[in-house]
C-alpha cells in the first residue's frame, strides 16, 4: 500500500449496509453457502493420484521414472481424455492429441524441442512449432511437489494443455497472431478450471481432489507462479497476478470450456488488477510500507470512512497484544472484542507478517520473509468488519460471518483503489490478501472465534466478489 496526503471525503461503501445486513441475520441459506463449492459439497480426503490408477500409454521422450514424470504423464493422459469429451461436445470438433511429450531436467543434459534448448529453463510450457508439451522435472516439477503436492503438478501442465487446446480451437477461441498473451494466459487458466472440476466431479482416471485441501492446494500452487507484482498487464510475457489467474481458474470451474474460450480482451480488461507500480513507489519495497503505529492510524481513517455508511459505532483499532481482556474471542495477531468495539492487535507480529514478499525465495520453498503489508491490513480490516456486522445486528460467529467478512474486506481494497486516498492500494496488494485466505491461519474469512470455512476456493472468491462488485453483494451471496 501508499500512504497519501490529506484524508480526501470518499463514497462510503456500505450506504445501505444497516439495512440488508439486518434484514439477512434469520434468512435462509445464502447464494453461496459455506458448505459448498460451486454446488458441490464440501469434501475431505488425500488428494492426488489414485493408488490404482493405471500405467499412462504414452509416448514421452527423456522420461524418467520419478514422483514428477509419473504425475507429468497421468495428467496429460488424463487431460487428454478430458478434452476428448468436451472438443466435439462444446466446439464441434474432434480433439487431437499433442504431437510430442518431453520431459527434461533443467540442470542436466540439454534436450530439445521446436523452442529451442532446455539447458537452465525452470519451466513447462506448450511449443506450438512442434506441437508439443515439455516440463522440467529436475528443478519445477520437484518445488511444486515439494510445496503443494501432487495437485500443484496437475496444475501447471493442465494449464500449459491449454495452451495445446488453443492451438486447436484457433478462431473457434479468438485466437490469433495480435492476441495479448495476458488473453491467451487467461484462457489456458479457464480450461484448467474446467478440467479441475471434471476431475473433482469423479470422472478422471487418475486423480481425485478434494474441494478442500485439493483445490486449495490446486490454488495455492497458482498463487505460487504469479506474476511479480508491478507486471504490467501488457507485458509481452503476462501471465496475471494471483488475483487474475485464480478469477480466471474459478470461472473455468464454474462454467466450462465454452466461456473460457470466449474470453478477449475487452471481457477481461475491466476486472484485470495486473498493473505497474505508480511513479514514486519505492521498487525494493516493491509498494509495501512498514507495519507501525502511522501506518494504523491511517488504516482506521480509512476503514472509518469506507464504512462510515453503516451508521454504527467505529471500532477502535488498539495495539495492545492482539488478544481480547477477560476471556472474549481471541484470534491473535488481530482479534474483534465485542464488549468494548475494539479491534487489539499485535503490532509487532503483524510488522513481521507484514514485510515485503520475497517471491523468489517463496517460489523456492525457502520463504523467510513477510507476506506483504496488505495481508497485515487485510487481517486488520477483517477484525474491524465483523465489528460494522456486529453493529447493525449481523451474526459475526457463523460461517457465512466469515465468507461475509472476507467479502467486505474486498469491498473496503476497492474504495482503497481510488485515486486520493491517504491508505492506497498498491500493485500486488490483492494478492498479499490472497495470500492470507489460501494459509491454513488466515483471518480475513474468519468469523470472529477465528473459524474459517474449509474451502479456500470460496474464501479468494468472497473477497474477489466484494472488489468487483461493492458490498451490497456481500450481506446477500453470504448469509
């Protein structure tokens, strides 16, 4: 984030919080409920492949028999069967498959493929020269195991399979020599999505996901290969933030291949958050400002005005360790007291949750560092909405509290956004919060016992709901 000048007056983002958010408390269930994932049910098991699941019949070049190549090769099977069943069904057309699979080891004997050389290339990507799918199982292939299991592998290559798809589909998908790769990219994250629930549906061979720690592990392995933030959406080699990839994910998921192979330019343009730093922000600290007592003074003005709609007693933001006095719901670093209407916080740990991000580092597994100050101003804010629900008579001890809250956290980073403000977003600042809802101890979707909903697919997209769309949405998607 960026600390302003003088405190412009801003349109509150809750005019007319009071009254539907009231209206909601003895509703019945919400659009979105806690308890599914895009109409699916919420489930819990070991994700990854089957323990039956039978040998690939395919033909890979240099492959190996390790945990990478074993799970590069069933997911490229399985994708391939997957989009067997949906090209001629959805585009009319019959499905081919790749014409060449290889699997190298970036750090050992160069290979070869219609690109080029493999020596050093960290990578997995799709050539449309040779019409091929090629994947680094030395270095990549072994982070994203290590990190996220298996999921993070079927990920990547269903993503890069994408690609392959369309190659196939051409203008069937609007796609041409002048596309933006940050429409291409968006694209082969969609079909992705679609694929993942294909498989979540139990229709794949090889795989089962959960639509808990599956997919979020599925989400957090895209987390990971994020752009750096201060990328340029126009960039020649945007891929998107967390926040695109995983919008564009979700949409696959929720609406198959058809909707993602309408995506262009113009339809993805107005949500896109991808974008370079303003002038003047401080590139080492890449936006990020330190986590000190000025720093939370300007975050209460502006979580004062943003909310100030809701007509409700301000929570007071206090830095005094973080946990509620005598006994009321504690949720350290930041917890929401309801006796007093206070926000307490840690200061000193939210300074360290809130250092800059180093995202090479993160992408190696040796992450030591912070995870950026807007996910410290996100789990503040959070604290700080349950006390506006509280005030107009909202549950804030429920699952949907929870979903609600993460919700107008997004709401509130929107009005963050605008130009003027004294506490301003800043580029990769969404992604710092959707750092914090995929951790396993985040506070942006926790109600206020700190109990958050099991499935990180709904957490990012509550907060994502309320950016692009304002609050109003909030109190009725999440009852």
């Amino acid at each position: 984030m960026r600390q302003g000048g003088s405190r412009p007056v801003v349109a509150a983002v809750v005019a007319a919080l009071a009254l539907v958010l009231s209206a909601c408390n003895g509703g019945g269930p919400s659009a979105t409920a806690a308890d599914s994932v895009a109409g699916l049910p919420v489930t819990h098991f070991k994700s990854g492949l089957k323990p039956n699941a039978p040998t690939p019949d395919l033909n890979v070049h240099n492959v190996s028999g390790d945990e990478s190549d074993q799970v590069a090769t069933a997911t490229i099977a399985d994708v391939e069967s997957y989009w067997s069943g949906r090209m001629p069904t959805d585009f009319g057309m019959d499905f081919e498959p790749v014409t060449k699979l290889l699997s190298y080891d970036s750090n050992g004997p160069n290979q070869t493929n219609g690109c080029g050389d493999t020596e050093g290339d960290i990578n997995a990507f799709y050539c449309s020269r040779d019409d091929s799918v090629s994947w680094d199982r030395g270095v990549l292939l072994p982070n994203m195991l290590q990190q996220f299991g298996q999921l993070s592998v079927v990920m990547v290559l269903a993503h890069e399979f994408g690609h392959a798809v369309q190659y196939r589909l051409k203008d069937k998908a609007g796609i041409d020599k002048s596309t933006p790769t940050i429409v291409k990219e968006q694209q082969a994250d969609c079909f992705a999505g679609g694929y993942f629930r294909w498989v979540v549906e139990g229709k794949s061979t090889y795989f089962n996901v959960s639509t808990s720690d599956g997919l979020n592990a599925a989400l957090s392995s895209l987390f990971l290969v994020r752009d750096s933030a201060g990328t340029s959406a126009t960039d020649t080699q945007a891929h998107g933030t967390a926040f695109d990839r995983i919008f564009a994910f979700q949409l696959g998921f929720e609406t198959g291949p058809k909707q993602c192979a309408a995506l262009d330019l113009d339809s993805i343009k107005p949500r896109l958050v991808e974008q370079p730093f303003r002038p003047g922000t401080d590139k080492k600290q890449q936006g990020d400002i330190a986590i000190d007592e000025t720093a939370i003074s300007a975050l209460q003005s502006s979580l004062n005005d943003a909310f100030k709609g809701a007509n409700v007693a301000e929570p007071q933001i206090i830095a005094d360790g973080g946990a509620c006095p005598g006994g009321g719901p504690s949720t350290p670093p930041a917890s929401y007291c309801p006796s007093s209407n206070t926000v307490t916080i840690d200061l000193d740990a939210l300074a360290e949750l809130g250092k800059p991000v180093d995202q090479d580092a993160e992408f190696s597994g040796d992450n030591t560092g912070g995870h950026g100050d807007f996910a410290s101003f996100a789990e503040i804010a959070s604290r700080y909405a349950l006390g506006v629900q509280k005030g107009v008579g909202a549950s804030i001890d429920t699952p949907g509290a929870g979903l609600r809250t993460a919700c107008l956290v997004g709401a509130w980073a929107a009005v963050a956004a605008l130009p003027g403000q004294k506490l301003r977003l800043s580029a990769g600042d969404l992604d710092e919060a959707i750092s914090d809802l995929l951790r396993p101890d985040g506070l942006v979707a926790a109600d206020v016992n700190g109990n958050r909903t099991a499935s990180g697919f709904n957490r990012v997209e509550a907060m994502r709901t309320g950016y692009l769309q304002g609050s109003p949405i909030c109190s009725r998607q999440y009852n």
